[in-house]
C-alpha cells in the first residue's frame, strides 16, 4: 500500500514508527488524528506530510455537522489551524492546507455537500500529483547519476516520506530501474533513525545494494573518495534558495563542498516557498530531548542528563549545486531560477 | 576508583561497555583477559588502554611459569603479540607494550623475580604518569578556555578514557575547576555512544553544564554561533601532525574550519607516533557492523541491512588548530614541533 491512502472516507497511513519492526496501518477518521499522526511523525516526510494534511482537511468536511456553507468553512479554518499547528518546518503541509482551504472557498460549490465532496477530490488530486511529481523528479534527477556511482543519503526521502515513490530516494529508484548499478550509503539519521529504519527497508525491498552507516561517518567515506554524490529531499526551500532539511544535511553539503562532491537536494515545488525569503527565516522545530536520550525506549545516557534536539538544519544555497524538481533541475542563482520555476 | 587500577597483583577495570546504567567492575588476572576487555571495549580510550596494556605485560611476568630470565623474556613477547593484536589505531597500546619490553630486556635486572618486579614497578610508573600528563595538558587547555564558553566534545576523553583525570575532558575540567563558566555540547558519539553514556556521565558528577547532541547537530550549533571552540582526543598522531581519533572528529573538524571555530586536540607525547609519516599509514579499525545495526542490543535497521563500522577516521593537519601535550601546545607547523616535543 501507498504511505497516505484513502479509503471509503478513512485515511490510512503506515505507522512509521513502527518499522522496520511492524508493519502497522493507522487509520484516521478525524482531522484531529491526522494531526496528531503528524506530531508524533506516524506519517513523515514533508510530501507524506502536506497529503496526509490534505486528508485531514477532506475529513474535517466530511465529520463537519455544518448545514450551510458559512459553518462549514467555519469547521475548515479550525482544522486548518489545528493542521499547521502539527509541525512547524516542512512548508509542503502549508502549502496542502492553505490549497485545500482555497478550494472550499471556491464560489462554484454552491452547497457544503459539494464542498465536502470537491474537498475529498482535491485531497486525492493532490495525492496523485505528488506521485506523479516523484516520478518526474526521478527521471531529471537519473540523468545526474552514472553507472557505478556511489550516492550518499540522509533521512528517508522514499515512498513512506512522499504518498509513493519518493524524491531523493525516487531518483535513486529510477537510476537502479534504468539498470545502473549503484551503491548507497544510508546515514542512519539520528535522533529517529529514518535512514537506518526507513530507507534501509525500502532500499531492502527494491533490492538496491546499501550500507548502512553512522552519522559521523560520512565524511571518512567522502575523503576516502568512496562518494560520488550526495542526494537530500527539503522540508522546506527558502526564495534564495537555502534548504531546512532533517538535521544532520548541512554538515554533509559542508563536507560535500569540501570534496568537491555534488550536492543535490531533490524536493517537488511545492517544497518551495516564496514567501520565506531566506533560511533564516525558516522556523526550526525542536523536538522531545527523549529523542536523542533514549533509543526504542531504552535511555542511552544518565539519569539527569539533558539533550537538544532540533529537527531540521538550514544549508545555505551557496552550498547546494542544484535542486532537482518535477519542474527540471535548477541551478545558481537560485532567486532568479526558483521565481522562474513558480511562475512569479 | 580509577578507570585502570592495580591491586593485588589484580588488574581493576570499570567496565565502560555496562556505564552508565550499572558501575561493574571487571578482574583481570591474565594478559589474555586484558587483551579481551580491550577488545570489547570494556576498557577504552588511547591513553587507558595503553596503561591496561602495560598491566597486562606485568600480569604476563607474574603468571609465567618461567625459571630462566629467557624464558620469561619468551612469554613476554608472547603476551605483547597478543596485547598488541587487540586493537590497531591506538598507538599508546604500542607504546606502552613496547616499553615494558623494553624495561623487561634491562641488563640490569638479572633473575625472573627482579624482572617481575621492575614489570609491576613500570606499569605503576605508567599508569601515574598518565594522571601526572592529563593534569599538566589540563593546565595547558584550560589557558584556551574563557568564561562563559560553550566547548564542543566528541567521544569520551575524560577518566574513564585515561589511567585519571583526562585529556579533552581534563582541560574542560581543569576550567570548571578554575572558576571558567563553562557549557559542554556532547556529541553522542555513535555507534558506541561514548558521548551520551560516558561523558555525561562524567560530566554529571562533575557538576558540569552539559547538553548532549546527535552527532548530525554540531554543525546546527555551528552555523547558530553556539560553539565557541572544539576539543577531541586522539588516537595516534602521525609525525605530520594527521589525527586519528574516534570517528566523527574529521567531520567536526571541516565544520569547525568553516566556521572560524579553533579546534585542539589534546593528547600525551605518548599518542604522537614519529613513525607514522601521515595520517594514511594509521591503520583504521574496521568493527563489527552489528555496533550499528544495534543500540543496546535492539536492532534498529531491518533484517538483512548491511552496515560498514570504520571506529575511526583521520583528521589532516591543515584542519588542527593546535595539538594539547603535556609539554605545552603544540602548533604549525606540527612536523617540525612534534620533532622537538619529543626530542628527536
């Protein structure tokens, strides 16, 4: 099944907590438990994120006893609020909401039934289109990887982080399908593991050769000369160009420069936002210090030890050779290319 | 007590890999068991296992059944082959075996009791040494250090990692002791997480402020300005001033390079090894992978994933802002400084 599914009025969402161990399928009826899944990252990744959230918004109208359209689009705005209150970083949930909203506020669906059932369309157009969008970003990213390569992967960017597929790790997908023989490392990714959990489970499936690795550890591979490039998904693209990605991404861009290995973040453009001018500007999440002191339940550091956990860094776009996108891969300068790419 | 401690003709070791959820103390009455807690890792860190080591020639004196002063000086090379295979990058577990033997080989002692005994004697001498060394390196560091700093560590340099007192960790302290407001952001250090078990360990006992980090955060704090200096151990220095130490030091290196951090390492005379040219001839040990495939035993990549474990990685020279000993800071060119910190 996909990551975030819909089915008869149920948003089903594999339990990302769970794996590699379990397989578990959550099931939310209510805008509330999507939230909720969201917060407590059951669904992850910012493309995962904005089509689970486009869900929550279809159920909000759905569970909505309004009887006219005012009260219903009343009922959205809050499930709206509650939605983006879920995590702050990757903009993808934002952008879902804020389109979800604005096609309730379409003055073509005269009646709340046609809103409710215009809303559950949209959130499945949006599903769609993000596969879609992977497999687009995958066939311009393909071109960017050689037989024989080695690539260097952080976090999870495949088929649980999007609705299927994946962006960074869908570009890898659609490098091995065109018969390439490729290597990746997979950075374990702590505090959650993503890569050691997730990534080595999908890449185990698609039967793509791997190894798993320590954090720290990329840079002795790097300076070994065993990486020839280093793909990375977004939570969320500043105008310029500087990326927030899972915390860990800009060492590996410093250290990639440092190389001299290309360094390529691979995200759809609704990852995009052209309303944060810069990484600064990027709010970053900080998470449970219990993220970094316990490990599947089990402390690993003393009683009374503290922890700081943020969940996402900022590479600024001087570090970033390009950004693959389901709209091609664009280069430096990244203002004036990102502006184009949208449209503005 | 001490990390190493000798008592009875019995080698006392706190057993590293059981902190910090339980104090185990580990009883060594052969070299074979001290080359096995070296191994493991029960016993840890360049400058410790250099003094276990030592211990363990003088447990091989004592347990030779050998009349003969030949005889002995046989068991003797035995135990030093064996003590030596223990683990690879460490040069100070070279450096103490090697001076046993030679303390074993002295003219002067004529008969198996007067070698026994000047063995106990030396490993004695090392062990005392290395408290006396990690204090002056203490002294040294803590001149680099001003209140109000947030100092970033990698790994575990404190007590456990030496006879007393530490290296990095020894300056840290030697600060805290001098009155210096001081923060310690602690990597975690994976896979073996000396970070978050051992140092905050140490830290909380010491009353140091601390806060501990994944790995993938440092640079985080970096870019945030959070990070005032980085102080790492070392392994083995090669005779250009190359470091190996605990993988993950090189990559805090190039973040620290970045961001105009001053990064030290602090280290005896003993960790210096004029007969490793450079950083590429220090053999990295390559661990088991399961070091990251489990925490604490759990597994936390699906079955059948792959990892690579290298435990170390060599830090350049041109990275290194100066090399702490205990004959003062060392600083470029290193070559020509390392050649006359130890007299050659």
């Amino acid at each position: 099944m996909r990551s975030v599914e819909w089915h008869d009025g149920v948003l089903r969402l594999i339990d990302q907590r769970r794996l590699p161990h379990e397989m578990v399928i959550l099931e939310c009826e209510t805008p509330e438990a999507v939230a909720e899944a969201i917060r407590t990252m059951a669904v992850r990744g910012a493309p995962a994120i904005g089509a689970a959230a486009a869900f929550g918004m279809a159920l909000a109208a759905l569970r909505s006893p309004a009887s006219d359209r005012a009260a219903l689009l009343r009922d959205l705005e809050a499930a709206a609020r509650l939605l983006k209150a879920s995590r702050p970083t990757a903009v993808n949930l934002f952008w879902a909401v804020d389109r979800m909203l604005r096609r309730a506020a379409d003055e073509g669906l005269e009646d709340p039934q046609a809103v409710r059932e215009a809303l559950v369309a949209e959130a499945i157009r949006i599903a769609e289109e993000d596969v879609e969008t992977n497999r687009r970003m995958g066939q311009y990213g393909a071109t960017l990887i050689r037989d024989g390569d080695t690539i260097l992967h952080h976090c999870n960017t495949g088929a649980l982080a999007t609705v299927d597929y994946g962006t960074a790790l869908g570009v890898i997908r659609t490098a091995h399908e065109q018969g390439k023989r490729i290597h990746v490392l997979v950075d374990e990714t702590r505090p959650r593991l993503q890569g050691a959990r997730l990534t080595a489970w999908e890449l185990l499936q698609l039967g793509i050769p791997f190894t798993v690795i320590a954090d720290g550890a990329a840079g002795y591979f790097m300076r070994k000369g065993k990486v020839n490039i280093v793909l990375v998904g977004a939570d969320r693209i500043a105008a310029n160009g500087d990326v927030a990605n899972k915390v860990g991404t800009y060492t590996l861009a410093v250290l990639a420069r440092e190389h001299g290995i290309p360094f390529y973040v691979v995200a759809p453009t609704s990852t995009i936002d052209p309303n944060t001018p810069n990484g600064d500007a990027i709010p970053i999440e900080e998470r449970d210090e219990r993220e970094v002191l316990e490990i599947e339940g089990v402390p690993i550091a003393p009683r009374g030890a503290r922890a700081a956990n943020p969940a996402f860094d900022v590479t600024p776009a001087r570090y970033i050779t390009g950004i693959i996108t389901e709209k091609g891969i664009l280069y430096p300068p990244f203002d004036l290319h990102i502006r184009r790419a949208l449209g503005l």
